[in-house]
C-alpha cells in the first residue's frame, strides 16, 4: 500500500494518468462518431435502397452485383406506379378519410380536455383517469362487437366506421390538450369572466388561440396515424374501391411473385406526404412526442 | 355542470365504442357467434377448446410473447444506445438526428414492404452485402427460424420516437452530477451505469411498457410480411409469424368464429393487463424518481 502511495506521488505516474486520461477521451469520441455513423448507415441505407430499386427497370433488378445508381436512371416506374393500382383513387379515399378524423379530433377532443381542466367539478379527476385507463384497452376487445354494430346498420363498407369515433374524442388526445391546457394561466380565465364570458366564450375565445402548439401536434399525429392505419380500412373496407393506400399497395402483389419497381416506386410515393409533413414541421413532431412521453 | 356538458361527447363515445363492445365481446365469447347465425349460448366451451384443443393458439401466443419479451428489450437497448450516441457533442447532430428518427413516418405497409425487398434472399439488400463479402446469408423472412428476428430488426428501425423521448431524458439529467462524478474518477461505463442509467430508468419504464402493449396487439407488419393478400396465408413462414391479433382476426373474419375470436379477445386482456402489473410492480423496484 505504501508502495502504491509513494508511485501515485511520482512526477511521471501523474502525468502518465492525464496522458491516458485525454487519450482515452479522443478514443471515446472517435469510437463515438464511427457508431454514430456505423448505426446511422443501419438507418440510412433503407431508403437509399428504396429510391434505388423504384429507378431501376426489372432487369436491372435481377443484376448481382446490384448497382445502386442504376444505368440508365428509369423514371417511368412512378408513372406506371400511378396507373398500375388505382393509385390516386385511393389516395383521395385516404386523404377524405384523414381529413374527417382530424376535423373530429381537433372538436371533440378540445372541447373534452377543456372539460376537464378549466372547470372544476366533482369526481372530475377520477374520471379522468378512467379516460386514461382506456389507453390500456387492446383494441381487439371492441373489434368484434363494433363490427357487428355497423353491419347491423349497414354501414360496412363506408368511412363511417373509421371516422365517427373521431368525433367523440380519442383518450390520447385529451390527455395531450388536457395538460397543455393545464398550463394556461388562470388569469386570462377570469379576466374573461368578469367581461362576462361563458365557459363557450373562453374555451372559443381564451383557450384555444393560446393552444395552437398542441392542436398542431394533435393534427400532425391524428394525420399521420390515420393516413398510414391498415387495420382498420382492412375490417370496414370490403370494396377495393374503397380501399385506402395502406391496402391498395398490396395490389403490386400476385400469384405469380411482386412488381418490386413499381411497389418500391408506389411505397416512396405513399411514404411522400408524411415526410414533408415531417421537415415543414420537425419542431412540433417532437415536441408533441416529448410532452406526451414525459408526462 | 358545464364541466360534464363538456365532456359528454367523450362519454357517449366511451358508451357506445367502448364500454358496450367490451361487455359484448365477453358475451359473444360463451357463444358461438358467426354474425350471420344469431349467437348460441355455449357456456366455456370456446375457452376449454382454446385451451386444449388448439395448437394455433398457442403457437400464435408463444409468437407473441417472443416478440413481446425479446423484441421489446432489444428495441428499448438500442433506442438508448442510439440517444446516447445522438446526444454526443457534435456538429452536424441535426443531420443524424433526422436520419435515426425519419423512418418512423414510414406508414407500417410500407417499411413491412421495403423490409421483405431489403431482406429479400436473392436480390436482396443485406444479402448481396454480405455475398460481396463471401458470406451466404440466410432467407430471413422465408426461413421459419430467421422470421422473427429478422421483424425485430426491421422493428429496430422504426424506434426513432422511442430515441427521442430517450434524448430528451438525457438532456434532463444535470451535467453537475457527471462532472462531480468525473472528479471522483469515474470513467464513462461507470457514469453511464450510476448515473445516466438509473436517472432515465422512469422513461425506460414507461418505453417498456407501451411497448409491450403494442408488441401484444401488433398486426400491420407480420400481416403484410406473411403475405398479406390472402387472409389463408397468413403467418408465414410455416406458423412463424402467426401472432396473436392475426390469429384473432384470422378466426373473426375468415373462419367467421366470432365467438371463439371473442374469448381470444379476453384472453389477450388478461393476459396484457397480468404483464403490464407485473412490469409495473417490478419496475418500482429498479426506477428512481428522484436525485439523491
């Protein structure tokens, strides 16, 4: 033990351990960036992949080797993309969808989440994590029996099925508005109701202006996630030419194997809104997954 | 009350979408229901059969419970290994911070659909990598032993939401306590082990969790991977990829048994609800909610 004191106290052991400390710290950060890259590439070459194979004709997919700048560059596969499915059919089939659940979402779920944080009433908190409990339920629970509530009433095979929950508020949703408005000062409420304003006038006038971050959030999710459901279009939507992209993709698919190009070119395609949406509004995207997964 | 005026539209949905259907849904299960015969009441018929009587369901349960209790902690791992790496001091972090989180626009169809073309055992991205390097790479999707395991690196592609509530726990944790630490001579491994991982462990509980309740309900991917045109193809290769809510819809909608789909469905709820406790009780043990 003296042994090691008296070494540790050496001029040359000292600096022997800030060399090796800085050393370290210059491996740390070399091995750091060629992770980042090594798992970035892991992310990256996907979608390289992608673009690649919707340029490429079908012969020059079956090229080993295979190129990744295929030569020459096809563009035709997004124009026969296009026609080879009923591709803006069903576009349109998507996006009226969307536009309904967004449109429900944003009033039922706002005027919900007011309930449930600017008024005060009893067992409002207890119902509220009712509400939350429901974020639990599998959805294959309900699946069945609302199934057989909108085949009595004749409304498979119709949007009506996928959109009109909307409208009756989504527990996740709430819960997102509700604590956004939680942070509202009080204030502003009780300035509006010495002008004489009702509960409508301030959830209309007050709250919701100041709530713009959160109902952008709210559209930006309800959109995205609606756009690219598959599970519930393949229940409720029978005819295919109903059909939402989710399923119309697989219409690239037959006995006989895939017409790759075209699904790559088709899938790009799809993928596209989501991705503008995604770069117009980065900060909101995260911000919105933030709030809900720290709360 | 205005407070409850506000909130009806969320109790009528509750009503009618929610609450309604779950006790049909127990009901239907002590039937034989088939939606277009008028349901008989059979008692626990459609559970003892379940239970003793049909290798797909556990076939499809032991799938699940794969996917859920490997797949969700490999996900968990490397969503925390790929926050630590974006959380690094370097320029150009936005840059990689977009490409690790991006693919999570992918609608689901869409990256199962890449993911059987990258994954492809000819043509394939991953296996003419490795034939440039010699290596004879298995079928991964066709191969009955690759099937999951290759789904769940095709899941690992998809965690950029998970990395980013990860990041953002990081960026909670106060830097005094690395450099007080870095005073003691703590080394990078040991601050990781001390004080970042037992730090972020609400996030990582609270990323468990949600991700094993979607482990247990997901359907899109293995729908579209097994198939995906033909509801009697369904979990492909050879059973592999039959999951739980496949074989649940494969009974509802395709061999009509609404009933025995239904006691399926409660199976699954007792089944989500006992992990989800014990995730919960247990995770009490190991998280900290406060620094000390």
């Amino acid at each position: 033990m003296q042994n090691r004191a008296a070494l540790k106290e050496t001029p040359n052991y000292s600096t022997a351990k800030i060399r090796w400390s800085k050393a370290s710290k210059k491996i740390s950060l070399i091995t750091g960036i060629v992770l980042l890259f090594l798992v970035g590439s892991f992310f990256f070459l996907p979608w390289l992949w992608l673009l690649s194979s919707s340029l490429k004709t079908l012969d020059q997919i079956f090229i080993q080797p295979p190129q990744w700048i295929p030569k020459p560059i096809d563009w035709s596969n997004f124009s026969k993309a296009i026609t080879y499915i009923p591709f803006f059919q069903y576009m349109a089939n998507t996006l009226v969808i969307c536009a309904f659940v967004v449109v429900g979402r944003v009033i039922s779920c706002s005027l919900v989440a007011y309930g449930f944080s600017r008024i005060r009433w009893p067992g409002r908190d207890f119902v509220f994590v009712l509400v939350l409990a429901t974020m639990m339920l599998p959805f294959q629970v309900s699946m069945i029996p609302l199934y057989v509530i909108f085949s009595r009433v004749h409304l498979v095979n119709t949007i009506v099925p996928l959109v009109l929950p909307a409208f009756f508020g989504d527990a996740f949703f709430i819960f997102l508005l509700r604590q956004f408005f939680l942070s509202i000062p009080h204030e502003l409420q009780e300035a509006a109701i010495i002008d004489g304003a009702n509960h409508f006038d301030i959830y209309w006038r007050v709250i919701l202006p100041l709530a713009r971050p959160a109902l952008i959030t709210l559209v930006i999710f309800s959109f995205l996630w609606t756009y690219t459901d598959f599970q519930g279009p393949l229940i409720y939507l029978t005819s295919p030419q109903k059909w939402t992209l989710s399923l119309g993709l697989r219409g690239y698919f037959s006995v006989h194997g895939a017409q790759w190009s075209l699904l790559m070119a088709a899938s790009l395609l799809f993928t596209l809104p989501g991705l503008i949406l995604f770069f117009f509004a980065q900060r909101s995207f995260i911000e919105g997954i933030v709030t809900t997964g720290l709360k | 009350m205005y407070g409850i005026l506000f909130i009806s539209p969320w109790i009528i949905g509750f009503l009618v979408f929610q609450l309604y259907p779950i006790v049909m849904s127990l009901y239907y299960s002590f039937t034989n229901f088939s939606l277009i015969k008028p349901p008989d009441w059979i008692g626990l018929s459609n559970y003892i059969l379940l239970f003793t009587k049909d290798k797909n369901f556990y076939l499809a349960l032991s799938n699940t419970l794969y996917i859920a209790l490997i797949g969700v902690p490999v996900q968990l791992v490397f969503s925390f290994i790929c926050a630590l790496l974006l959380n690094q001091k370097i320029r150009s972090q936005v840059f990689f911070r977009t490409i690790y989180i991006v693919p999570t626009i992918m609608p689901a169809v869409a990256t199962a659909i890449l993911f059987r073309w990258v994954f492809n055992p000819e043509i394939g991205l991953v296996n003419s990598l490795l034939a440039s390097v010699h290596i004879n790479g298995p079928t991964w999707f066709a191969d009955p032993n690759w099937a999951k395991p290759t789904l769940i690196i095709m899941l690992c592609w998809t965690v950029g939401s998970t990395i980013i509530i990860y990041l953002a726990g990081l960026q909670g944790v106060p830097t005094e306590l690395y450099e007080s630490a870095e005073i003691e001579g703590a080394n990078g491994l040991q601050k990781l082990g001390f004080i970042t991982i037992p730090l972020i462990s609400p996030i990582t509980l609270f990323n468990l969790i949600t991700g094993l309740i979607y482990a247990f309900q997901m359907f899109t991917e293995p729908f579209t991977l097994s198939g995906g045109t033909d509801a009697s193809t369904l979990g492909r290769p050879q059973g592999s990829l039959l999951f739980y809510s496949i074989y649940l819809y494969q009974n509802a909608f395709y061999f009509t048994r609404m009933g025995k789909a239904s006691a399926m469905a409660w199976v699954l709820l007792v089944v989500i609800m006992i992990v989800t406790l014990v995730t919960l009780r247990t995770g009490n043990r190991w998280t900290n909610y406060e620094i000390r």
